[in-house]
C-alpha cells in the first residue's frame, strides 16, 4: 500500500514530555522483545532499516515515530518483557506505556506483534488489559508463522482468536482481529496493510476521544 511506502522517521520520545502534538492519527506498535515487531514495520515499509532491528533484545528503549505523511504516523513502542533490562528502566517504560495507551487522544489502534510460538504472555495479556479499557481497535499480528508449518499455524490462529474474541473482543464489543505474519516470507502483509490501512484513512474527526 502506497501510504506505508512513504514511511520516514519523524521523532523519538524517551518522556511522555517529549511525544509531537496530539494531532491526526497515531497507530501504536507493540510486542515483547524479540518477537519481530521492528521487523514487521520494516516489511510494512518494505524499508530494511525504518525501525531499528536488533540482535540483543530490550535495545529499543525509545518510542519512535515514523511519519506516513498528512499528519499520520506509526508509533513503534518500546518491547517489552526483556529480564536484562534494569528494574528502574522496567518501571519508567512500564508507566510510561500505560500511560500513552489509556491517555493518548490521537491513538486510533494497536497492533500487539506476537511471536505465533510463544502467544499471549502474560505480559501481552497486560498490554490488552491497558488498551482494551478505551474500547479502540486491536490487530494482532502472530509473527514467525514461516517457523511453524501451516496446519500448526492455523490451529494457534484459531486458538488465539477464540482466546482474544472471549476475553478483549467480541465480548467487550471491541474491534480485535489476528492474522498470521512472516517478515522473512513477506506473509501476510496485504492482509496488514488492508486493516491498518483503513485505519489511517479515518476522518480525523472519527477518531475515538480524538481532541482538535
């Protein structure tokens, strides 16, 4: 989709502070630490190097904006999850991203990256818990399908949706939706760009809790 093509990094905010105006549509990347979530923005950019990819988990400790153009942006947010990661950084980035979820006026979505081998931490389970309270939408890309064989993927397809629809979806009237999702096998790419891609076309004046 034309509108990921133009991605470019904008801005990276290490306090609630330091985030752009609250203006237009911001939709969030989220994920725990090594389960692909740069790579994903990456092939949605078809950009090898937009988000930072790297080899040591918990090295992104930024929230990086990446600017699509017309005041819309992807926000790729710190991983999470990563047990080498000082005790005193978990917890600024733990407020820190509690905050941005609930609070964040222009934050139109989420996408949660899961690695499909290790769904629904408990820590992924806390980030729906978050961001399931604003009743905005959740796309979850299972990541790594190419890991797993087709008949293995789909069964923790189905039973990801089933958890996600009883507990965040369906049953609180929430738009949540998953998908699987290879970086290396560029799968399922056209079905990510569909459903993020509406998002982004919303009249800002549509935007859940959207302020002016």
């Amino acid at each position: 989709m034309a509108i990921f093509q133009n991605a470019s990094y904008f801005i990276s905010a290490h306090h609630l502070s330091d985030l752009p105006p609250p203006t237009g549509i911001e939709i969030a990347f989220a994920g725990r630490s090594n389960a692909g979530k740069s790579s994903a923005i990456n092939t949605l950019a078809n950009h090898n190097r937009l988000a930072f990819v790297s080899k040591q988990p918990g090295r992104t400790q930024l929230i990086n904006f990446f600017s699509l153009g017309e005041n819309r942006f992807l926000v790729d947010l710190p991983g999470y999850g990563y047990a080498k990661v000082p005790h005193a950084i978990k917890d600024h980035w733990q407020k820190t991203l509690a905050t941005y979820l609930s609070e964040r006026v222009c934050l139109f979505g989420l996408v949660l990256v899961m690695d499909i081998r290790h769904p629904l931490t408990p820590l992924d389970q806390q980030m729906l818990e978050w961001f399931s309270l604003n009743k905005k939408p959740i796309h979850i890309l299972l990541t790594k399908a190419d890991k797993l064989s087709r008949e293995a993927s789909y069964k923790i397809l189905r039973s990801v949706q089933k958890e996600i629809d009883e507990k965040w979806g369906a049953s609180l009237g929430i738009e949540c939706t998953v998908q699987l999702f290879s970086s290396l096998k560029k799968q399922g790419v056209d079905d990510a760009e569909t459903i993020i891609g509406k998002w982004l076309n919303t009249p800002v004046n549509h935007v859940p809790n959207f302020i002016a």
